[in-house]
C-alpha cells in the first residue's frame, strides 16, 4: 500500500495489481491498466465508473476540485 505523508487525506490504489480505480479530491488512481480496460471505458465520461480513463476525463472536465479547498488540504501543500 502506498501512503503520501503529505497529504493523509487523498485515497490511492492499495495494489500495482489490483484493476480497481480509486477518484480522491480529483486524484485518480488505478493499480492495473491493460488494453480490455482501455477499451472497457474508451467513451465513457462519469463519475463513479469502473475505468481509469473515464474517471480521469470526468474529473479533468470539472476543472477545478472543490472538495480540496472546502476541507482545507490547500493549505497543507508548500506552493
């Protein structure tokens, strides 16, 4: 398991091999990424959805995560 001491709040994929995707504060993380999940999620653009890409694009497509600055994790970065 991977842990950012920086930053305890943001969730990460718990295992290189694990396919499941994991959207924190508009971090998104996957532990496995092949060619059937590519094409599993190649159109799709949703939150919540079971692949990398589409969750990636729906967070890009937000353009800004709220949810960092409303719980404060902005002031625990060093800009």
């Amino acid at each position: 398991m991977y842990q950012v001491l920086a930053l305890p709040e943001v969730e990460f994929c718990s295992s290189l091999a694990s396919a499941d995707v994991v959207s924190s504060y508009g971090v998104v993380t996957t532990g496995k990424y092949d060619v059937t999940s590519a094409a599993v999620d190649a159109f799709t653009i949703a939150p919540g959805s079971k692949g990398f890409a589409s969750n990636f694009a729906f967070e890009i497509s937000k353009h800004r995560c709220w949810g960092r600055e409303l719980d404060g994790l902005v002031s625990k970065v060093a800009f």
